[in-house]
C-alpha cells in the first residue's frame, strides 16, 4: 500500500475580510482575529480599524503543519474544526498600562473538504456573538461574518487513501425514557455515552459523548435541529453548531433500530414527548483508513451486533492540596447506572446502504452478556481507566486504548470484574438476589444474573432508549447503478426491435378478400356497361332471361379472350392464400389427397359465402342477410387453455397458448402466460425462452425480470438470477416479491447480510403498504357510512348500529347471516384483483361478520371488510376478465398478504414456479408472522395434488380444515383432490358445500364444470343444467356450453339443447363431442342433411367416447337416417 510521505505538509488559513462588525465603543473599532486548532493558538492578526461601514481588511494568513506520523493526522481534520476570535481592543484609559479588549464573537471553520481530496476552498463563515457582545444586536439586514480562504500545499490524501478510505460520522441525538431516579436537582452529573471504531489499522478508537442535559418531559425535541460539535469551553452560543448538519428526524417506520414497528409508536410518543430525556445532539467523526474500513467491515460481519455503552459521572469540584484524595474517592463510587445498547451494525453492509438512524433499548451492562452478543472483552469506561473520562479534550479521547486492556481474556476479566484495581467493590456491582425460575427456589444455570447490575436494570424497567444516528461518506459494500443493471440485461437479452404495426389475422384476410371481391366486381361491371351499356338503356327493364344468358356468355368469351378472367383470378390469389393461413391455419401439406378434396370443399363453400357478403355490400338496395361470425378474444383463450390444462389436455393447451401469440406477438402476457404453462409441464427450456422473449419486448417490465431470474436460479445461472432480481428492486423499489426472491437468491448463496437486507426491505415494503390500505379502507368505510346516512335519510328507514332494519335494496351495507349456526357471515361477489378493479367504477364496502355462538372462537377470517362492485350484474366479459385474473384452479386462499413469503408463494403458484415454492414454504413456516396456516397448508395440498400425491394432499387438507373449517377453498380443493382420486362420491359432496357458502371459492369455474359432470354421471339431469347455467354465465366456454347442452338433450329439451350446442360448437368447431351430440339433437328432430354433416364431422374428429357413438348408431337405426355409408 502507497505510504504517506514523512514530510509534513501545511495547510494555511487565511482571513481576508469581516463584514457587519461593530464595537462597543463606536462603529469604528479596533480588532483582531485568532486563529486556534487542536486546542493551540496559530496566531494573532494585526489590529486592524474596522470601516464605518463594518467592514474590517484583515488578510490575515496563519498555517498549522499535517504530519500523520507524529502531529496532526487526518482524524484530526475530520474531527476539530478551526476557531477564529474576533476581539476589539479598547481604548487606554488614563493610567492604565495594558490594553483591555472585548471577545466580539467567533466562528467555525470546518476542515472536511480537505478530506474530500481538495487542495483548497473559500467560504463565508457566520461570525457569532458571545454573550454581551454587541454583535448581538446587528444592523438592520446585517450578517456578521468572515471571509476564509484555507489552502494546502497539496491534497492530503494519497490515491490509495482516496479509493479506499471513508469517513464515520456518528450522532447521538438522546437518551428518551430515562429513570425516574435521574432528576436535576442535588449532585451535578456528567451523562456520557462511548463506542469503539478502528480508527489506524487494527486500532481501536474510543468516540465519547459527554455532559448531556437533563431535561424534564412536556414537549418533543424540535426537528430540524443542528448538531453540535463534542468540544467543550466554545465561548459563543452560536458556534457549538456544525455547519449544513441538522438531526431531521423521521418517521418511526423508516428507521432502522429496535423500536421501529407499529405497536412502538404510542410509547415513542409518550416518551418523546412527556418523559425524561438526556439530550446530546452531538456528531462525532472518525477518519477510517483503508485498513480501519477493512477492520470495521470484518468486525461487523463477524460481530454484528456493536455495544454503546451509557453511564454518569459525578462532577465535584477538586479542593486544591487534596487532589490525590479526592481522586480515590472518585474512584470508588464515579462509575454508576452503567448501561449498554446493542446497535444493529449489519445494515451497513447492505449494498449502497451508508446511513443508518433508530432507536435502540438500553439494557444493564453484564459482561458475560456482552461478550455474547458482541464479542467484546472489555468496557469502554470500567476497563480503559478513568482518564477516559476525565479527559476533556475531543471525542473525549486523545490516544488509542492501552493493548494490555485488550489482551485480558474473558476468564480473567470475570474473576476481576467486580472490583476495581484498588479492589473495592464497585456500587454497580453490589450482590442481590438472583433471578429464580418461576418453579423452583433455585437460580437457573444459564440464566442472566442482573443481580450484578440493579442500577443498570433501571433502564429497562423505565423502557429507556437511545436514538443513534451512523453514517459513512462512502457506503462500505458499493451498489451496482440501475444504468448498470440495465446495461447487463440488455447484454443478456437485446431488446426486440418493435415490429411494423400490421393489421393481421383472419379478420385482415377476410376484409382484403372482401376488398378484392368488391374491385373485380366493379370491373366486371364496367367491362359489362362497356359492351352493352347502349342495349340496355334502349330495352330498360325489358330485357329477357335470354338476352341476359346471350350476354353473359358473351362476357365471358370477351374476359377469356383479352385475358382479364386470368388477371382477375391473379388478382384474388393473394386473399384466398391469406384465408386459408389466417383462417384456416393452414400451412402445411395434406396428408392424402381425400383430406385435400375435402379441404377444397370446405373453402369453396366459405369463399363462394362471403363473395355474396361483399357483393351484399356493395348493393346497399339489396336486402342481404348477413352471416354472424363469432370471434374468440384472448381472454377465452385462456380461458380455453386454462380448461385445456386442468383435463391434462396438454397439446391442445399448446394449440390455445400459440394461437395467441399469432394474434399479439408484441403481448408480453401472452407470453408469460405461455412461460407459466410450460413451467406447469416442467419444459424449463421453453419458459425461459418465453420469459426472455417477454423481457426482450420490454426491458423494464418487473414480472418479466423476475420470472427470468426465477428460471435462472432453476437452470443454476446464478449470476444472471443476480441482475435480474437486482434490476427489478431498481425499477420498482416498492415490489415486495422482488426484494424476497432477492433475499432467496442470497440464501442459495449463503450470504446472510444480504438476505437480511433483502427480507428486511421486503417486510418494510410490505408494512408501508398495508398501513396505506388501512387508510384507504378507513376512509372509504367512512364514506360509506356517512353514503349509508344521506340515504337511509332519503328512504326513511330505521337503522341499528351495524346497518338498516328494514329490506331495502338501495342499502349499500348489508347484514346477513347463513343457514348453519356458527357460519361466518361474508360478501356475495368474489375477491376481484387489479384488473377487475379497474373495470368496476364505483365500489361500495359491504360489512360482515360471524353469527354469534360460544362454541365457536372468532376469527380473523371469518370477518371481512371487502369491496364489491355497485351494480350486480356484470357483463360477460368483466365475469370472464375477472376469472383469468384469479388464482389457477387450485386456488390458495384469498385472504390479504400477512407476510412477504406468502405473497412471494402466490405469485410464484400463479405463475406454476412450484419446484421454487417449497423453499419459500419453509420460510414462511419459520417466520415470526407466519408459520401454519390454512392458506399454508392448501399450497402444500396444491403442490401435492400436481404431483399426484392424493395422500399428502389429503393430510394437508385436513389441517387446512381444522384451521379454518369455513374456508371455501378448503372445501373447493377437497372436491379436486376426490375428483382426481376417483372417489366421485365425495368430489360432489365437497363441491356442493363449495357452491352454498356466500363467499366463493378461487377458480368456481373449475368447480362449477366438474360438478355438472358429476351430476351428468348420476343422471341427475336438472341440477347439471343449473350448473352449468351458472359456469356459461360466469365464463362461457365450450365445455360450459357442452354440458348445458347435454343436460338439456337429456331432458328432451331440443331447442334449448340445439342452442346450447351451437354456442359450444361456435368456440371450438374441433370438438368431436359437441358434434356428436349436435348429431343426436339433429336426428331427434328430423333434420337428415344436417344429421348426416355432423356425424360426419364427429368421425372425422375421431370421437373417443363408445358409448356416445353407439348410441348415435341407436338413434340412427331408430329413424332410419343419419349414417350416410349405410
């Protein structure tokens, strides 16, 4: 390491100019400036008149030598600032020998820039008046200062010391909630509190704070307030604060002590406010080279947790010829009410992190538990001697701690801890009853003796604390920029060029087939006004079938013959090639030349249809009967995907999930909902390509950052999982999920700090907002409420305390009550989520509770504050959008995130991540907030119940149950778990139970789909159709639709079976189902052509179902047609 040269160097400080300055004899008076640092006087300058104006030329330049091998240091710099006295000298009177002067003020130069690598500065530095000065009352809009120029000879910093050293200031604001013995009357005391911090190298150095007030309770301390400088004997007021350095405070939440969380806030603001308090109001600084910011950095990861010691000291004048005495006395009884706190010093390894304020609980000093919780093996007060805090000059320290005080071993400083040297037994150390177990007369081995410390046990019994503040100048772990992140995920995945904004699809192909339809019309007619336009005019409507044929033939001879036909058909290739890819999705060859003929058919059929449709439209005096096409939108989709899933048809799932990416292949969801199903099929490969092709299309999109790291820690690509959790917490600092899986990333590392400041952030995150939906939901129940007055008001209804008496269905706040004695009340509509939200425009809260029976506990879950929309009929699409926003069908519980794993758990199912999710299970298991719950063990049933493990999953389904008996997702998965299992039985059972409770359960479409074929099963025919009414009007799909129409087919209701039908076989034409009962309808009514093309259909789609077939085969032998190959 690059050495500092032996050489001092000087650093001189020149005064130029005072301004406002005024005398006690006149405006004109004679003064002078001293310079002093580090306790030495670097002189005077020449006396100098001061202009009637104020203004006084002084040009007064002084120097002090910076030597850190044996003078000044560095430390010195940062800690002692330079003092200039202004002084007037006062005429001579008659006969009097020495001139007399008048102290007019003083002020602080502050020597930190010097240790910011600058060989010079200027400043204007306010000059403060000492008591009785008459600066104290300036000229009007005056401002008594001085001009100051500092300069070195060059930087005193060397590079090695720049890159690598930092600077510790620390704060000590008060001491809140002292003991009710502390009172400011009788024996003057001297509150001070100490830390240690390397200072050179491995050195330790001592930071004191002394001679804090007392004050009495009755107001907060005043915010922003300026620190003060630990220097005793500063002769103006003014002076003792450092300049541009306030205390400002903060919110209890944002700290990072002891006494940060909710249930503290009404304590802090009694003790801040009505209780004793020690105030201080100090910075300390500290100079750490690059080997003290190695030592400090070591220490904290190893030692975590640094003590900061608190005690009093008597101040008793010394007699003079009896010092020595006295000074023995002192000893014995000087040292008393000897507390500790335990600061928290991991943060400041937190990346970027160089700032850390809270409050800390001071605890009774026991060596043996100090040297637990920090390693230390010595006090700071009782161990280093009483000069320590005799010593007045700065930080209270002057010289580095003795070596032989640290070589005691703990064994050692046991046996002699309670006494001194002299060996009298300190005050603080006077035996008492130790702490007993509650069942037994004995002490407990292993048990804290606090016995050894009754006056520091004040201090717990009092609840007194400390508010510290620690804060470096360069954060001792650097955080990677947000450009930088970025920079590497652009490296990683280069952001897709946006493409050219097309309109495709098939709706495109239909629309320029119909344009080209319209152009080749309109040549043929011109072609045709052409050749007979004159014929026709003269006949008018005249003409004969014969001559229109004669004509016709003869058009046709003339557009084969001038080759337009042939033009023409070129021309329409393109949109018939464009059909059969966009609509058709054809695009590969035919497998036999059957499948070709019928191919052609089929779109000869289509085209020849939609040529009248545009020539219908170009005709607008025609009636023309226009063909309804049904077009499928994303949403059903995925919806349809979704079903596809949850009956493990997996490729036709696939056929859903691509069929939306042609449609939007610039829709990041589309695509992390493909991601999501291939990590359901275990094809981590695939979703990772997804997930990145997500990210590509937008870089900053948080999901898409998170779901890549995600795959990164499963595919082992540990550094890339680091800057994609990284670069989320940038973008979105607030993202609760990202900061934990953040965390989770650290733990696979095994880096502890930064999975504390990860989880630490997270939770942080998460209480800030929870505390704002609090609010908002007072609010809005406050709106409510005052809503619910103006309009019982209005309608003149009696109202009890919790809502109307009376039924009135304009009453926004509802009271009802189940049919079983002890069931929760709750809310008629689902738990909506974001987008559902945004769809609704007025919310109304609905208030709800649990019918009241002694053997039944409340519980939280069974009390709801929910939001619901206004208007209870929604349309389609709003039911349909809020289904694909809920959980997957296994749905976990809805209730509000309680901790930041279960919320990391719910994304991470959401997105069917569910080889990550047991590691952030056991978390949750372990968490101070969380451990077993019932939304707990329904995603361990859910995991298990994906794997297939029926028995697991039943075992934690039972506990679920027990928990929380009256959940409807209990109750919902249950129905899963026997459906899969075989056990019908009880599948319908549960899923009954499911559908009655008021409340749903996630993923009802689900449920509402399985029960309708349980019920088809048994034949129970009209409770299927009601079922399945239900399910169509959630979130129509072709299954809804298809068993609506089995139902009614079995209750011989054709109509509505045939309607039915035709909605499911409008979703999805390649069910071989849906034709295959379309068949039957069509054959029970006598209709043998459309029989016979939908039996037709449900060979060719190769129907699985025997039983239904053979029963087509029944009917069709029964009416005699239908099967065309008999």
């Amino acid at each position: 390491m690059e050495q500092v040269p032996s050489v001092g160097r000087f650093v001189q400080i020149t005064v130029t100019d005072g301004y406002d300055l005024k005398g006690s004899k006149g405006d004109t008076p004679v003064t002078f400036v001293r310079a002093e640092f580090n306790q030495v006087v670097l002189g005077d300058s020449a006396k100098i008149t001061v202009s009637p104006e104020g203004t006084g030329k002084y040009n007064f330049t002084c120097s002090f030598e910076f030597n850190p091998e044996g003078g000044i240091t560095l430390d010195d710099l940062a800690r002692k600032p330079v003092f200039l006295t202004v002084t007037e000298v006062l005429p001579k009177e008659r006969r009097q020998k020495e001139e007399k002067t008048l102290i007019l003020g003083q002020a602080v130069v502050d020597l930190l820039p010097l240790l910011a690598g600058e060989c010079s500065f200027e400043t204007t530095v306010p000059l403060h008046p000492v008591q009785g000065s008459p600066l104290e009352t300036p000229r009007l809009g005056a401002k008594c200062s001085l001009e100051v120029k500092v300069f070195a000879t060059e930087i005193l910093l060397t590079p090695v010391q720049m890159a690598g050293g930092n600077l510790l200031k620390v704060t000590l604001e008060a001491a809140y909630s002292v003991p009710e013995t502390f009172v400011p009357t009788g024996t003057v005391q001297n509150y001070m509190v100490g830390l240690q911090v390397p200072s050179f190298g491995e050195k330790d150095y001592p930071i004191l704070f002394k001679n804090g007030t007392l004050k009495l309770g009755g107001e907060r301390e005043p915010t922003p307030r300026p620190k003060k400088w630990p220097i005793a004997n500063i002769l103006a007021p003014g002076a003792n604060n450092i300049p541009d350095a306030f205390i400002l405070g903060g919110p209890y939440e944002e700290e990072e002590g002891e006494l940060n969380h909710p249930e503290d806030k009404e304590f802090r603001n009694q003790a801040e406010c009505m209780k004793k308090r020690i105030v201080w109001d100090l910075e300390s600084r500290c100079y750490l080279d690059p080997p003290a910011v190695v030592s400090f950095q070591k220490r904290i990861a190893d030692c975590r947790l640094w003590p900061v010691e608190i005690t009093r000291v008597p101040l008793i004048a010394l007699p003079k010829g009896k010092a020595g005495k006295l000074d023995k006395t002192e000893d014995e009884g000087q040292l008393s009410f000897h507390g500790v706190a335990y600061v928290n010093m991991v943060p400041l390894l937190y990346p970027g992190v160089k700032r850390i304020r809270g409050a800390f609980h001071i605890y009774p000093y026991l060596d043996s538990v100090v040297h637990e919780k920090t390693k230390c093996l010595f006090s700071l007060f009782r161990d280093t001697g009483h000069h320590l805090i005799h010593n007045n000059k700065i930080g209270g320290i002057n010289s580095p701690l003795s070596k032989q005080v640290v070589s005691k071993n703990l064994k050692e400083d046991k046996t002699v801890k309670e006494k001194d040297i002299d060996g009298k037994i300190r005050p603080g150390d006077v035996q008492a009853p130790s702490i007993k177990s509650q069942s037994s007369d004995t002490p407990l081995e292993g048990e804290p003796t606090l016995s050894h410390n009754p006056e520091g046990q004040q201090y717990v019994e009092a609840g007194t604390y400390i508010v510290l503040e620690i804060q470096l100048d360069k954060a001792l772990v650097p955080k990677r920029m947000p450009e930088e992140l970025a920079r590497r995920v652009k490296e990683m995945i280069p952001p897709r060029p946006p493409l050219t904004r097309r309109t495709g699809g098939a709706q495109k192909a239909m629309s320029d087939y119909h344009s080209q339809i319209k152009n080749i019309s309109k040549a043929i007619l011109d072609e045709y006004h052409r050749m007979f336009g004159k014929q026709v005019a003269n006949l008018g409507s005249d003409i004969d079938s014969e001559t229109l044929e004669e004509q016709k033939c003869q058009l046709s001879y003339e557009l084969n013959c001038s080759g337009k036909y042939f033009a023409f058909k070129e021309q329409l290739k393109h949109a018939v090639v464009k059909i059969v890819r966009e609509k058709y999705l054809k695009t590969t060859s035919f497998e036999s030349q059957e499948e070709l003929q019928t191919f052609i058919s089929e779109l000869y059929v289509f085209l020849v249809d939609q040529m009248h449709v545009a020539l219908n439209q170009t005709m607008p005096d025609d009636i023309r009967d226009t063909i309804s096409t049904i077009y499928t939108s994303s949403e059903q989709l995925r919806l349809f995907a979704f079903e596809a899933e949850v009956n493990e048809n997996f490729d036709m799932a696939t056929v859903y999930y691509e069929e939306r990416l042609v449609r939007e292949p610039q829709n990041i969801d589309h695509w992390l909902d493909y991601g999501a199903f291939c990590l359901l099929i275990e094809d981590n490969v695939k979703a990772q390509e997804c997930f990145r092709k997500a990210l590509s299309l937008n870089q900053s999109h948080i999901n898409s950052l998170l779901l890549c790291g995600v795959l990164a820690i499963l595919l082992e690509d540990y550094e890339q999982a680091e800057i994609f959790f990284e670069d989320a917490t940038c973008l979105e600092p607030t993202n609760v999920v990202a900061w934990t899986l953040l965390g989770l990333y650290y733990e696979i590392q095994n880096n502890d700090i930064r999975m504390e400041m990860a989880f630490h952030e997270a939770s942080k995150q998460l209480q800030a907002r929870t505390m704002l939906q609090a609010q908002e939901a007072k609010q809005k129940s406050t709106d409510s409420i005052a809503e619910f007055g103006e309009e019982v008001g209005k309608t003149g209804s009696s109202v009890g305390p919790w809502g109307p008496t009376n039924d009135s269905s304009a009453i926004a706040i509802k009271m009802e009550s189940t049919a079983v004695p002890g069931a929760a009340l709750s809310i008629l509509d689902e738990f909506l989520d974001e987008s559902s939200k945004l769809q609704a425009d007025s919310r109304e809260p609905i208030l709800t509770t649990q019918a009241q029976d002694p053997s039944i506990a409340i519980k939280p879950s069974n009390i709801f504050l929910k939001e619901i929309p206004a208007k209870k009929e929604a349309s389609k699409c709003q039911d349909l959008s809020a289904f694909m926003q809920s959980d997957h069908y296994y749905g976990v519980s809805q209730t509000p995130p309680t901790t930041i794993f279960m919320e990391t758990i719910r994304f991470l199912m959401k997105v069917n991540a569910v080889q990550y999710v047991h590691r952030v299970l056991a978390h949750e298991l372990l968490c101070p907030q969380g451990g077993p719950s019932c939304e707990y063990y329904l995603v361990l049933a859910q995991t298990h119940l994906l794997k297939k493990d029926f028995a697991k999953a039943e075992e934690y389904l039972q506990q679920a149950a027990q928990m929380d008996y009256l959940n409807p997702n209990v109750w919902g998965v249950k129905g899963h778990l026997y459906f899969l299992s075989g056990n019908h039985a009880e599948a319908k059972a549960c899923y009954e139970r499911t559908i009655s409770f008021v409340v749903d359960a996630s993923g009802m479409h689900f449920i509402f789909l399985r029960l309708g074929l349980l019920y088809l099963e048994e034949k129970e025919y009209e409770k299927a159709k009601k079922t399945y009414l239900q399910a169509c009007k959630r979130s129509p799909s072709c299954l809804t639709w298809l068993g609506l129409g089995i139902a009614c087919y079995r209750l011989e209701e054709l109509t509505e079976a045939e309607d039915a039908l035709s909605e499911a076989n409008a979703l999805n034409n390649y069910s071989a189902e849906v034709w295959a009962y379309l068949a039957l309808v069509c054959l029970k009514a006598g209709r043998q052509l459309e029989a016979e093309q939908a039996y037709k259909y449900t060979i060719k789609l190769k129907l699985k179902d025997e039983a239904l077939l053979e029963e087509i085969h029944m009917v069709q032998e029964m009416v005699g047609f239908g099967n065309p190959s008999f």
